[in-house]
C-alpha cells in the first residue's frame, strides 16, 4: 500500500510536535535531530528540507507557541468585566501556561537564547508583543473604570517578574506550589496596576 504524502504543514507539525515531545521527555538540550526526528515519525531528509538544526526549530516552535498563548489570551480577555481584569486574565493565562509545562517553559525562556541572536530576537519579540497586547487592553476603556496608562518600563516590569517566577515555579519541581505561584502572580500584577495613572488619550501600544 502507497503512503499517502504529507503536505507541507503537515510535515511542520510532525516536527514541531516531535521536538516538543523529545523537550518533554529529555529537555531541549539533550535533545538531538535523531530524537526529533524519531518522535515525529520522519526522516532526518525531511528535517532538514525545513530547518537547518534544532535551534531553528525550536525557532518555529517558540513562534507559533507565543501565538496560541496571545490567541487565547485575546479570547478570554474578551469575556472580562473591565480593562484591569482583562489584563489580570491574560497574565494568570500566560502564567499558567508556563508553569503547568515545565520543559516548554525552559525552552522558551531559557533554551531560545541559546540560540544566539536570533533566539535573543524571538524572546525580545514575543516580550514586546505582551506588552503591546497589554498597553492596548488597559487603555480601552469598557466599565465605568478609566483606562490606565501602562507605560513600556511598567509593562516590561510586569512581565520580567511573571517571567522570573515562571522559571522559580518550574526550577522547584513542585506540582503543588502551582496553584499559590498563580495566585502571586496575580496579586503582583494587580498591585501594579492600582497605582498606575489614567490613560489621557489613546493607548501607547495601539492596536493588537
């Protein structure tokens, strides 16, 4: 029986999926193409007729991971009562996301810089992306409450602290801390959003 052949994408998601499932089983570093390549059911050719190592794969996974993370985000922040809580929700998403999978978490905020310029790039973007994202959530005003004006060091602040207990939760290996590391997080980013000014105008991120 002929094998049926795989489209483009769908090889890019095997191989996605092998590399997230050696990261998962090993961790990004001991992991090698060979493992890749087996978890995803391939050939080395087919590797790289789409990367040219492991580092640009991960490349591609930290991308399209940060998408699904804003996408959720974006849908959940939606359904919040006020511009201050939509921002707590997409923080705790983001948050959660990261320490409910430890392996992933090291990868995107640790293993990427490995990866030279172009993985401090990757993570330098998809940080002024959640500020962006969260610039224009806090200042579109949808209650009685006014828009806050979340300037880029305040925002920078907000994640590089998520960030930093992200990887503390994660380096403790502890399952049941995740649920008290959460509530952190949030009481963090809602004490900081209490003492930020109002929002004269329109948001410093824009649209995202």
């Amino acid at each position: 029986m002929s094998r049926v052949a795989m489209s483009s994408a769908e090889r890019m998601t095997q191989l996605l999926g092998g590399l997230e499932k050696s990261i998962r089983e090993r961790g990004y570093a001991a992991t090698t193409v060979a493992d890749i390549v087996a978890a995803a059911g391939v050939s080395k050719r087919t590797f790289y007729e789409n990367f040219d190592s492991k580092g640009e794969c991960l490349l591609e996974h930290h991308r399209r991971f940060h998408a699904t993370v804003a996408d959720e985000i974006s849908r959940e922040a939606a359904r919040a009562s006020s511009s201050q809580e939509a921002t707590v929700v997409g923080v705790e998403i983001y948050f959660r996301m990261f320490v409910t999978q430890p392996h992933i978490a090291r990868a995107h905020l640790l293993d990427v810089l490995t990866v030279g310029d172009e993985g401090l790039k990757a993570r330098r973007d998809a940080a002024w992306g959640y500020v962006r994202k969260m610039q224009h959530v806090m200042g579109t005003a949808r209650d009685d409450r006014p828009a806050k004006l979340l300037d880029d060091v305040s925002g920078l602040g907000i994640l590089g602290g998520i960030n930093e207990l992200a990887l503390e939760t994660v380096l403790r290996d502890d399952p049941s801390t995740v649920d008290e590391a959460v509530r952190q997080a949030v009481v963090f980013v809602r004490a900081v959003i209490r003492d930020l000014p109002d929002l004269e105008g329109d948001p410093p991120g824009g649209p995202v």
